[in-house]
C-alpha cells in the first residue's frame, strides 16, 4: 500500500544581513550606485520582509514604523528639486514582523512601541528603489533608541532568529558621513578627503579582521574618526546589524559595494 507523500512546508532560506550607505535622495541619478544596489539584492534570495534601521530614526523607546502600508514617505531632506519629494514607495506593510520584533526585543526595561503614523524615511526608501523597485517586499522600519554602540549591538543579537523567518535586516547609514566634505563641484566622483579615505580603509580592514571590539570603539580606534563621524547617527546601524550576524554564529562578510560619492564613503557590507 502507498502512502501519500507530502512536500514538507516551505521554509525561508537564511537572509544575509547587510549594512549600506543609503546616500540622499540624489542617489537615484547615479547610474553606477543604482545598478550595484540593484545587483546586490539579485545576488541573494528575495526575502519574505525587510526591517531597515535607519541613521534617520532616533527614537526612545524602541520604536516601529506604520504597518498598514498606506502611510506616505518621510521626505525628510530640504532644497532639492520638486522632482525628489514625488518619489512614491508603496511597500506593502509588516504587521508580522512587528510582533516579532516585539516577542523578540521588548521588556519591561526596554519597551518597544508602535508608531503608526511614522512612514519610511529616505535612508530606508532610497535605497530600497533600487533593490526592490515593485515595492512587493513588505517592510517596516524600526528607530535606533539609542547610539550607544553596544546597547544597538545587544539589540542586534536580539533579532537575530528573525534571519531564519526570511527576514532581510539592514542597516543603513554612511560608512563617512561629513556634510562639510560634500563638494558638489567637484562632482560624484572626485577625490575624497584624506579622513575619509583613512577612516574608509581602516573599517573595510577590521570588518575584514571581524575585529568587535575595534568596530564598537571606533571613536578611539579609527583614524579620522571624529572628522569621518561628527556625529555618529550614520555609522551606528552598522552595530545593529553586527550584532544580529554576531548571534548567528559568522562575521563571515564581504564589501559589496565601495568608493566614494561627493567625498564620502559609500562602501556596505553583507554579512552571511
């Protein structure tokens, strides 16, 4: 007698966890970035979701985005062509995921709450244009509650679990982000600053090393790095993203993407 074999239940493939320079709204005009974005998320399984931790959110506590997928964008950028703030991106909402950041990340200590007015910012929608262009990947965009280095890595290895669930984590930020640097006359392609050039190669070194500690005290380890980071809001997702591939087991990682654009570092990583 022959008993009817089922197929097992699909289950989503591990997602790779990446860290990117999102650049500005100007990004889609560069055929070059475009088409390495593009490329990159055609070199991985397309993922169920994705949660995006952008340099743009700073929010306490912990905070998560609209999961209704009808909230419009954050144009949260000044004096740039009309033509920037009619870009549109209707990805469908993450309500699922919202609950699983929640079961994963909330305590008592360190709530987690819903803002579902808040729509995704364009260090989340500029990049994700290029990557997912039919916006058919649902999202949500969580806040970093802190900048604390290691307080966003202990978050980080907290949504760890959500890889194997096909969720795609990213961190978005700048690898330099120094606006006095930004030289439009010298155009995108033009010799950067000697800091950011140091600081650039010094980080592509020690994620090459998977060097924690260092990545983590970068402000005392990294050459330039109060001129490459005035302010660390850009370089501070990366700790996020750090931490979830920490927690799960590699800091196997490859820079996808590097040079620079106006002066400042565009390199990103992807963790395995």
């Amino acid at each position: 007698m022959y008993a009817l074999v089922m197929n097992p239940p699909s289950v989503p493939a591990r997602q790779p966890v990446l860290y990117l320079s999102h650049g500005a709204p100007p990004l889609a005009d560069d055929p070059v970035w475009t088409q390495q974005l593009a490329d990159w998320s055609g070199a991985f399984g397309k993922p169920a979701n994705v949660l995006m931790v952008s340099a743009h959110w700073e929010e306490a506590p912990l905070s998560l985005s609209a999961t209704s997928g009808q909230v419009p964008l954050v144009y949260d950028f000044w004096g740039f062509p009309q033509r920037y703030y009619d870009v549109t991106y209707a990805a469908p909402g993450a309500p699922e995921l919202a609950a699983s950041v929640e079961r994963l990340v909330h305590t008592a200590d360190n709530p987690v709450q819903r803002d579902e007015s808040r729509g995704l910012d364009h260090g989340a929608y500029v990049p994700l244009v290029e990557m997912y262009p039919d916006a058919d990947v649902p999202v949500l965009q969580m806040s970093m509650p802190t900048l604390d280095p290691r307080a966003l890595f202990e978050i980080g290895r907290k949504l760890a679990p959500l890889r194997d669930e096909g969720t795609l984590i990213v961190g978005s930020g700048f690898t330099t982000h120094n606006l006095r640097w930004f030289n439009p006359s010298a155009g995108p392609d033009g010799t950067p600053p000697a800091a950011s050039s140091e600081f650039d190669h010094w980080a592509a070194e020690a994620l090459e090393r998977q060097d924690v500690d260092a990545i983590l005290d970068f402000v005392h380890k990294a050459p330039a790095a109060r001129e490459a980071h005035p302010r660390t809001e850009h370089w501070a997702p990366l700790y996020v993203s750090l931490g979830a591939a920490y927690e799960s087991g590699s800091l196997e990682n490859q820079s996808v993407i590097d040079g620079f654009w106006f002066g400042l570092s565009k390199r990103s990583w992807q963790f395995a």
